[in-house]
C-alpha cells in the first residue's frame, strides 16, 4: 500500500509536468544528423520539440539500462556460480542426513564413537 502512495506521489508530479512541457513546447524543430546539409539532406526530420526531447530522454534511459546491464554481468555471474555451490552443498548435507537417519554411519568409529559409550 506504502508502494501505491508513494508512486502515486512521484508519478503524478512528473506526469503534470510532462503534459506542461509538452504543450508549452509544440513549435516545430528541424533536426538535422548530417552537420554539413542541414535543411535538404535525407537525414533530417521535422517534429514538436516536446517530442524530440522525450525521445531523447527514452533513448538515454535505454542506453543506460544496457550500459548497467552489461557492467553488471560479472556480479551475476558469481551469483550464479555461489546458487550452484549452495545448491551442492544442501544437496551434500541431505545425503548425510540420510545417511545418519539410516544408521549406515560407523557406530564403533569415527570422530564421534565416544557418544555410543557406557559411563564408567
């Protein structure tokens, strides 16, 4: 419930002042990816500057997300490898539960033998 409100409270200013933003920036911009041809080259496209600085902000929040990803690999994989060991060792540590709930463990050896010892 704690998560709702406090995404309520963050999101619903944001949105406010996306929608401000956008209205308030409607004229159109020419952008231009070739830096020698900017108003006849191909690579060039008109739109609302709103729409040109969410795409940008999207494209940088992407990029970002890859970037972290990637960095982050080497983290996931010991993780990885550190569920295998546990996985390993609770498996281990069953099989000695079994074994020892079997009585198929030395009972006249062993470092615990003193235990199945009359008192003197």
């Amino acid at each position: 419930m704690v998560k709702r409100i406090v995404n309520w409270l963050v999101l619903l200013p944001v949105a406010i002042v996306s929608v401000v933003v956008a209205v308030a920036n409607r004229a159109s911009v020419t952008v231009s990816l070739d830096p020698f041809g900017r108003e006849l080259s191909p690579l060039s496209f008109t739109a609302p500057l709103f729409a040109v600085v969410l795409l940008a902000m999207m494209l940088g929040v992407i990029i970002g997300g890859f970037a972290v990803w990637w960095k982050q690999g080497r983290y996931r994989k010991r993780c990885r490898q550190a569920e295998s060991e546990l996985a390993a060792a609770r498996a281990d540590a069953e099989r000695l539960r079994q074994e020892l709930g079997r009585g198929t463990a030395e009972t006249s050896g062993g470092p615990l033998a003193f235990f199945n010892r009359p008192a003197a």
